[in-house]
C-alpha cells in the first residue's frame, strides 16, 4: 500500500485542493484511497461533501483521546 502525505505548515500552499484532487484521481481509477483530514479546521472534510465534522470526531481526537480509527471513518 502506498502513503502519500501532503503536508506544510504554511497556510493558502493548496495542501487540500492538492489531497483533494489526488485522492479523486485514485477514485476514479478504481483505487481505494483514504483520505485523512488534519487540518483542525477540517477543510478537506468541507470540500468533500463530508460537512462540518465534530471536534471529537477529527483525527485530534484519535490522537489525544484514543477514539478508535474506525468510528472516525466516513
């Protein structure tokens, strides 16, 4: 399984456009990607159609509550 990470601490780089439209790619050819969003401010959850995510459910709450990875997924 192959990890692409796309990540840079300065803001307005495209870091979620760039996610965004890798992780379509994959989609659409027949892949299986999984795209995490980080970003505490959940913009790629935004982009995607996902919507507004709940704070104990972003990844920060996997990381600092230790909800399982599961309950996480959309």
């Amino acid at each position: 399984m192959a990890v692409i990470a796309v990540f840079n601490q300065k803001g307005g780089v495209g870091k979620t456009t760039t996610c965004l439209n890798v992780t379509a790619a994959l989609y659409m050819a027949q892949q299986n990607p999984i795209a995490l969003d980080m970003d505490p401010q959940g913009h790629l959850s935004l982009s995607s159609g996902i919507g507004h995510v709940k704070a104990d459910m972003t990844m920060a709450a996997f990381f600092k509550h230790n909800r399982p990875l599961a309950e996480l997924l959309h």
